[in-house]
C-alpha cells in the first residue's frame, strides 16, 4: 500500500466496479477499496430443498433482527440464505427524525448491492433527464439521453440483456442479446391492459442472465488486466486534501478487521461508495480549503437526497396453477427465477395526463413464475415506484453523537414525502390495482406506507395466524421511504457550481481531481431502475479521466 496509485476507486458495486474495468482497461493504476469482505462460493450455496414458496418468513426474519438485522431484516422479499449479503445494522447505525423513517437496506461486501438487486437494467429517457425543463421542479442533468446511450450500450453489450425492442417513448430500447420470455399469464396481463388502456404498454424485464462467477464481471475484467489492486476491508473515512490548493491527495481507511488506520496516495480519487455513503464521506472529508465538506462550497452537499416511492399488490391468478420457469436463460439454484413484466412509466410525459402530481410511476412484477405448489393458483406480485420531486430540505447529514463500530461519525438521513408524492403514490396503488383485476387476477393484498388493504383471502392465506397478524401490522412501516432501494442525489451533477456539487463530467467543482459516479450524483429521480444509469455513468466518468488525466 506504499504504492502511489494513479486512480483509487471507493466502492465495488455497480459504480466503482464498471469505473475499474474502465480506468484498468486504459491501463491505469487503480486501487479499488471495498468497505466489506471478499465473496467466496461458500456465500451462494443453493437450498438443497429446491424452490419453495416463501410466505412471510416471520421466524427467519425475527432470529435476523435480533442477531443484529432489526432494518436489514425488512426487505420486502426476504430471503434467509441472502441475509449475509446485508449489513448488520449494529456495526452500521444511522439516525432519522422520528417522523420520517427510512429504510437503508446495504450490503457490504465485494460486489455490494449487485449480489442483492434484481438484475432489472433499465434505460432512462429525456423524460427523466429533463424533467425540470417539463414540469420546474428541480434542475436539469447537464446531460440528455443521447450523451448516455452510447454507454448504456456498451454496459448492455459486456453484460448480455435480455428484453425486447418495443418503441417506447419514456423507455428507450437497449442492445439485446436475447429477447425476453413472458409466461403465459403475464402475456395475457400484456395483452389486457393495453387493449384497454392503449397507453400502458407492458412488455418484458430487461434483465441480465444471473452471474455464475458471483464476482462481478467488471471486477473480473479488471483483474485481467493486472492494472488493478484489490484491497477488501478497508473502510474509508475520509478524502485527504491538499492544504493549498483543495486537491485530493489520497485517502485514509480503517482495516475492518485489525482496525489499523493506513492511508494511500493518488493522482484522482472516483468515490463510487453508493448515495448515502459517498456524501457521508465527502461531508466528513474536511480541511482548509472544505471547511464544510469536500466539495461543499455551494452548501447544498447533502441536499436533495431522493428515493423513489414503494407499493405492493400480490393475489393469484384464477384458472392457472403452479408456475413456469423461464425456458430461455438458465435456471439460477441460489437466486432462483428471474425476468418478469414491466409496466413504463404513462402518466405526465407528452401532456399533463394527471393534475393531482408531477411526475409518475412504473411498475414490475411477475405473474406466474413464483414457486407455487402444482396443485395451487398461481401467484402474482407486483412493486411500483414512483418518482419523487428534489427537495432541499430531503438531506444526509452527518449525526456527531453517534458513531459506529470504526468511530465514523453516522449519517442523519431525512426522507420525507411531500403531498404531490401522497398522491402520486395513492394513484400508484389504485392504477396497478385496477389493471391486475382488468386481467381477470384476485387480490389478496395491495399497500404501501400510506395504507394497507386485504381482500379475498387476505394476505399469505397458507402463513400461521401468528405470521399474518405481524405481517399486516407491520406492513406500512415495512414500505417506508427506503424500501424501493433506488435512493440517490445528495452530490447532484449540474452545469452551475452554485447549484450543483459535480458537472458534466462527474467531477467536482471544487476538487477537480475528485469524481462522483455513484446515484448520488442524480439530478432527479426517475421512476425506472437507477443500476442501468449508474453503470453507463461511470464508464462515462472512466473515460474522461483516462482522456484527461495530464490536466486534472
């Protein structure tokens, strides 16, 4: 670690991944710090019972809350056998007001959140880009879609996707391999709501195979190229900076495991650490010339911090039994099935459709897929996200009184829905509820943070009394903001350094040698997956430093 690097990469997962493979692949120097431990084959040993349905999982998820998971334990579709790929919320605590809960659900260790998300990689539009120019909320990204698609498709074409071409205005079309499979419900459910409603156009995931090698494919190409030094438990906590001039100089991390502090040296330093993380550390990163922050000038560091807002429906599916797997991609024995139905985002694109809130919403789901006895209906489960509107008063801060396990100061996340995003998200619920029974589907449940309803049979009808009692009572606080994943903002890309923290290029105004590349640097929301997005933006980024290196 005397080393001096060129490029030191904070973060493995979907950001500092793809940075690496970009900066090593030009031949860079790069040294990738990873806060967690490595992944060995031991971390995704398959159920030797084969799929089975899951239910609530109540006692799996209490025995995970009290051995120090009481957040983690929260996701919605939990899983015992991938509860060690999320952090033990103990070690790394995190305050909010008492009236605005947020769920922060991470995974640190080499890959972070890639071994956990769904493999949706979703391209975003204009629509999302430029949404302020629409509607006057917020700022617009300095960047359009035909700035980024040519990176989305180089992140499509080294990973493989599956999807289909489909001419939609608010979700551009990617490079596929493959084009992806619906089951025969969700081909109905397709076919259904676009007869009846000719702007909703269902089509399929646009999803990526599951990752045999377990160790991201960007990691491993970077590897390959023997430009790339890997260091595992070091956990970052702070950008070190020059006294004169503000540039970085390297950083300093604590090892997880002996608690040594070292520090590394190098020419650019690319945080890359995920939203709430990477402002976290900038906020922490202090010196003569960022009193207030690494890249703090503008004080808004922190500000505009976003996630999109989660509902649920699930039920069956009358007339059709058990489930089908996907003939087309083969079968995953850890994660299980893949690929689904997903609906774009319709309302308040060209017009203004929906009076009542700016923005809109999307909507994944699978019909017919999810393990189901043979002899049993089959299932449905849908998640919507809707786009919350940037708001300066949304913040990551930094909570002085409290530290964790590595004496780090933690964050203080505020994350509060105004009333435009109440009523987008009762519509959220009511659109997706009406589309579902349009198709012939029975509820069983559908809710959110604001609300929960039960009909037919009610919510798991095979579960315990015990489980389902729990279930409904903790539903709401369950859906609160942070349960979609998809948070972002915080160091927000702009082309104006009062109002922005990094610029076009992904690199701080006040740093010019310090780059963001994670969702933190998010204008805007969307309502789409934001992995797609942060991928293409950090190879984006990678190039430019490549390209630039002798001047920044």
């Amino acid at each position: 670690m005397n080393q001096h690097f060129d490029v030191i990469v904070v973060g493995s997962g979907a950001a500092g991944s793809f940075a690496a493979r970009e900066l090593t692949g030009r031949g860079l120097q790069t040294l990738l710090l990873e806060a967690g431990p490595n992944v060995t084959p031991h971390d995704f040993k398959a159920d030797p019972r084969g799929p089975r349905a899951a239910g609530i999982q109540l006692w799996d998820r209490a025995m995970a809350a009290v051995s120090g998971q009481p957040i983690q334990s929260r996701v919605t579709f939990f899983g015992k056998q991938t509860r060690h790929l999320f952090v033990n919320d103990r070690e790394h605590p995190y305050s909010t007001p008492k009236d605005a809960p947020f769920l922060w659900l991470r995974g640190k260790q080499l890959g972070g959140r890639l071994h956990t998300y769904g493999r949706m990689l979703l391209r975003w539009s204009d629509y999302d880009f430029k949404a302020a120019s629409r509607d006057g909320f917020g700022i617009d990204w300095p960047i359009g879609y035909a700035d980024l698609a040519p990176y989305y498709s180089r992140v499509e074409n080294f990973l493989g996707i599956y999807g289909r071409s489909e001419q939609l205005e608010s979700l551009p079309d990617g490079d596929f391999i493959g084009q992806a499979w619906l089951t025969g419900a969700e081909e109905h459910f397709r076919q259904a709501i676009q007869t009846k409603w000719p702007d909703r156009r269902a089509t399929t995931w646009r999803y990526m195979p599951p990752n045999a090698k377990r160790i991201p494919q960007p990691l491993l190409a970077a590897q390959k190229t023997g430009n790339l030094t890997l260091r595992t438990d070091a956990v970052v906590r702070r950008v070190m900076a020059d006294e004169v001039s503000g540039r970085a100089t390297g950083v300093e991390f604590i090892d997880r495991v002996s608690g040594t502090v070292e520090q590394v040296h190098a020419d650019v330093v690319v945080l890359s650490a995920s939203p709430i993380e990477t402002v976290r550390l900038m906020l922490n990163s202090t010196s003569r010339q960022h009193a207030r922050g690494l890249g703090n000038s503008s004080g808004l560091l922190g500000r505009y911090f976003m996630d999109q807002m989660p509902n649920l429906i699930m039920g069956t599916v009358p007339g059709r039994a058990g489930w089908q797997a996907d003939p087309t991609v083969e079968p995953d024995p850890f994660y299980g099935v893949s690929g689904g139905v997903y609906v774009p985002r319709y309302e308040n694109l060209e017009r203004r459709s929906n009076t009542n809130f700016a923005r809109g919403f999307a909507y994944q789901g699978t019909i017919g897929r999810t393990f189901t006895a043979s002899h049993r209906p089959a299932k449905f489960a849908f998640v919507g996200y809707g786009e919350m509107l940037p708001n300066p008063e949304n913040t990551i801060t930094l909570n002085p009184a409290r530290k964790d396990a590595w004496g780090i100061p933690i964050p203080h996340i505020t994350c509060a829905m105004s009333e435009n995003e109440k009523e987008m998200l009762l519509e959220q619920m009511r659109s997706i509820r009406e589309m579902v029974e349009a198709a012939g589907m029975q509820v069983e449940f559908s809710g959110s943070s604001l609300k929960f309803e039960e009909a037919g049979a009610g919510a798991f009808p095979d579960d315990d009394p015990i489980s389902r009692w729990f279930f409904r009572k903790n539903f709401k606080a369950s859906m609160a903001m942070g349960a979609a994943i998809h948070e972002c903002g915080g160091a927000r890309m702009g082309s104006d350094p009062s109002n922005s923290i990094v610029n076009v290029n992904n690199q701080c105004w006040d740093a010019p040698n310090v780059f963001v590349t994670d969702a933190s640097c998010f204008a805007s929301g969307g309502c789409a997956g934001t992995t797609l997005t942060i991928m293409a933006l950090s190879i984006r980024a990678g190039e430019y430093i490549a390209n630039n290196r002798a001047t920044l």
